[in-house]
C-alpha cells in the first residue's frame, strides 16, 4: 500500500501546477473581492471551503466507525466459532 501511494505521489507530482489551478483562482477572486471592500464573495468561498474541509472529515469518520464496529463484530463472531469448535472437540474425546 506504501508503494502505491509512493508511485501515485511520484506520479503526480509534475503535475502539481495544473491540479492546483483551483485554489489559485479562489485565492485571486478574494484577494479582488477584500481590495475592492466587499464581503461577499470571500465570505460565501469561505463558507464553501469549510462545507467540503468538514463533509470530507465527517464521512472518513463514519467509514472508520462503521468498519471498527463491523471488526468488533466478526471478532466475536470468530470467538465464538471457535468456543463452539472447542465444545464440540471435547464432547468427541
């Protein structure tokens, strides 16, 4: 998984300038926005940016959640699999 992740990384990497286009465009329209006096715009960026900042958070949460708890689940399913197998060994014997 490391290397993967390496790989894309390197990969990636040259285009760094053309993927980050975006914050510099959100960048320039506010810095117009705030020389210009107004507040409307920075504002509803900045309300946009935290929207995606905190829904992205919020579902890796919810995903890290749902699997601990589904782990948490098959273990002691497993545990009990394998107390079932032990009964079972020591009525045969």
């Amino acid at each position: 998984m490391k290397k993967l992740f390496l790989i894309l990384l390197v990969i990636s990497f040259p285009f760094f300038d053309v993927l980050s286009q975006g914050c510099s465009m959100c960048r320039g329209i506010v810095e117009s926005d705030a020389n210009s006096g107004g507040t409307g715009i920075s504002s509803s960026i900045n309300s946009g940016i935290i929207y995606l900042f905190t829904s992205t958070y919020v579902l890796i949460i919810i995903g890290g959640l749902f699997w601990y708890f589904r782990s948490k689940k098959y273990l002691k399913e497993e545990e009990n699999k394998s107390n079932i197998k032990k009964r079972i060994r020591s009525l045969v014997r």
